[in-house]
C-alpha cells in the first residue's frame, strides 16, 4: 500500500517545523516545501528575512532528513494579495492581506505545486486549525463535508484567516498543530532539536513591511499622498492630512494633523473616500466606534450548503478581528448581502474587514467582507 505523501509548508518557523516532524513521527513520505512571496529587493530590512527564514527551513528539513524544495510565488503574491492590499488603503478600507493570501497562495497556488509538481496527497501547514476529517485526515469520509473548526489552543486559533478556503482545499489539508497548545509545540521543538527556530520572534502583523519602518512610512512609498481635511461629524475642520491612507478606523490622530486639542483624544470614525474627509470623533469610546448594524458581501460558506438556512440563529456567532472572541449577532439575508447585527457593539469596526461566522460549537462557518457601516451607537 502507497504510503501518502504530504507536501508541508515550511516557513522556517517553529510551528511548521513541528509539524514536519509530526507528520514524519506519523509514517507520512514527507516533503518541505518553502515558499518566497516577497522579493527581498523590495525591502532591505524585514522581519520576514527571506534568506534567513529559508535557511531554517532547509535545516530543519535536514535534521528530518526530509527533501526540502523552495518554489518562488512573488509575482502571484504581488498581483493577488499586495496590490488588493494597496488598493484598498487608497480609498480607506482596512484588509487581511493573510486572508487574501491563504485564499490565492497558500491554499491555491501552493496546492497547485504541491500536486502537480510533487505529487501530493495532502498538503500541510502550521495553523492552529482543525477539521472534522482529524489533524492527520484520519477520519477522512469521501462521501461527508469537511468542517472546519477552531484550533485547540484560543489564543493561537488561525480559523479567522482561514475563512476563504473551500470544500475541495480542506479535504487535502492537514492541521498537524489543531490538538496542540502552543507552549507543547515550543515543548516538542526543543525536544528535537529545533533550537534555533525556538528563539527566533513570532511573525506577527504583516511581513512584507520593514521592523525598522512605521507602517503609515511603508504606505507612503507606494500610495501618492492626497491631502484632504480631518472634521468633526457636524463638518467642523479641526485638521489637515496628507492621504486618507494613514488612516484606519478606531485609531488615535496624531496631533501634528490636528490644529485643535482634546483631553480625550480625537479617533478615526469615518473615511470618506469620495471627498477625502477623515472623520473624527472625541474619545477612544465614542459611540461612533461602535458599530450595532453592518452589511457584508454574500459570504464564503465552508460548509457545502447554507448554515443560516440548517444552524439555529441562536447559535451562530461573529467577529472581525482573529483577537477578539466571536459574540452572538443577528443575520439577514438579502439577494446580495447579508446585514449583521452584533449583539455586542464591535469597535473600529471598517469597510474591508472580513466579517467570520462561527458556531457555538467552535466550527468556522466562513466569511464575508464588510462594505458598510449601516448604524453605531
């Protein structure tokens, strides 16, 4: 009997590589595949070294004893994910590039080498996810839906940023860390040997932008600077700024913009990209942050039919950060939207956010992008 073959994504990182040797622990024929999504030109320092994130891959691979293999995805990247990223900052919405690119990258165009090129079964990577078919597919039914649910571990659970994938990419993909805490990963890591990519900082925020760059300066090296007035919502200029793409919503104004002054502080509640108006309001617990009614685009359902027409309303929850935990809303549906209504306010609530709907019982439903702020407080 064939013995599966499963391509994994090594990023150079702790958790892939634990999941390297989980998957070699399990009798799995094993590949290491790295990929470059960002062209190193671009940016001189990052907290994403290509070079050396590579290099930790490679020997994590060789202490495995495992073949390791790069494949190079930055022209895919560019043109799906940065320049979307782009795009939407210019007219003042706030993206998911990690959404973006699990959806055109790591659960598209990854797949696509991975079995054409390698001849995989399954393809791994090192979310904190799991699914109904098990970390390791063993309980996989070619007959039955796959379904997606939050990893083990809260703090660490990547369901959120996983919101975009289909039936048919879930039902080849492993989760080798969805049963695992993120301290018994460090555990295992040290335990084998993987010292190196023990110490090394967690990637956190988005890492095509520079560790010794702001990320209102990396905007500016790409975006053209569009001045405009920053108002009061009675239309009161107080300030002036030099491009609505320094702004997102629920964010503090630096007083260099602001010609007034406010014990408080002065928050981004609105951006009006057809005028180039950044709309402020006075306190960071405004009631203007705080959105009680959004509309989305119909969404990205994971399962293969409708929940809201199968899962009783009771049950179903959302929320648009991977930080905060899910909260109970309110869903209608329309020809071409749904309108979601939180049962608990949402701060900084923004156009371009992905709006992700779960299940009491943990399962990731899948999502939608948010395109307007119906009401706040």
């Amino acid at each position: 009997m064939k013995v599966p073959r499963v391509v994994i994504g090594m990023s150079g990182g702790v958790d892939s590589a634990v999941s390297a040797f989980l998957l070699k622990q399990k009798g799995f024929d094993v590949v290491g595949l790295h990929m470059i999504n960002w062209d190193s030109q671009e940016e001189g320092s990052s907290t994403c070294p290509r070079s050396k994130d590579e290099a930790d891959a490679r020997n994590v691979c060789d202490r495995l004893n495992i073949p390791f293999h790069t494949v190079n995805f930055v022209k895919e990247y560019w043109n799906h994910v940065f320049l979307k990223f782009l795009e939407n900052y210019k007219i003042g919405r706030t993206t998911v590039p990690d959404i973006d690119c699990n959806y055109s990258i790591k659960f598209d165009a990854f797949h696509k080498v991975a079995q054409e090129t390698f001849d995989a079964d399954f393809i791994a990577t090192g979310h904190y996810a799991t699914t109904s078919f098990g970390d390791f597919q063993q309980n996989r039914k070619h007959s039955e839906a796959i379904r997606l649910f939050s990893g083990r571990d809260p703090l660490k659970d990547q369901t959120f940023f996983l919101c975009t994938v289909t039936q048919e990419q879930l039902k080849r993909a492993m989760f080798p860390l969805g049963s695992l805490q993120k301290s018994e990963v460090k555990r295992i890591a040290e335990q084998q040997g993987f010292h190196r990519v023990v110490k090394k900082p967690e990637s956190m925020g988005i890492c095509f932008i520079g560790k010794k760059k702001r990320f209102s300066d990396f905007l500016d090296e790409y975006i053209e600077p569009k001045p405009g007035r920053i108002v009061l919502k009675d239309g009161k200029q107080i300030g002036k700024h030099h491009g609505i793409h320094q702004f997102t919503i629920g964010k503090r104004i630096h007083g260099k913009y602001l010609n007034e002054r406010s014990h408080f502080g002065f928050f981004v509640s609105e951006i009006r990209s057809d005028t180039g108006d950044v709309v402020a309001c006075n306190g960071s617990h405004h009631s203007d942050l705080y959105a009680t009614r959004f509309l989305i685009n119909r969404p990205n359902w994971i399962p293969s039919s409708d929940p809201l027409e199968e899962i009783s309303p009771s049950k179903i929850l959302c929320r648009i950060q991977r930080t905060h935990p899910p909260v109970p809303c309110k869903v209608e549906k329309s020809e071409h939207y749904l309108s979601v209504e939180p049962k608990i306010p949402l701060r900084a609530t923004s156009p371009g956010q992905m709006c992700v709907f779960y299940t009491t019982e943990n399962e990731c439903l899948g999502g939608g992008e948010i395109f307007k702020i119906e009401k706040t407080l």
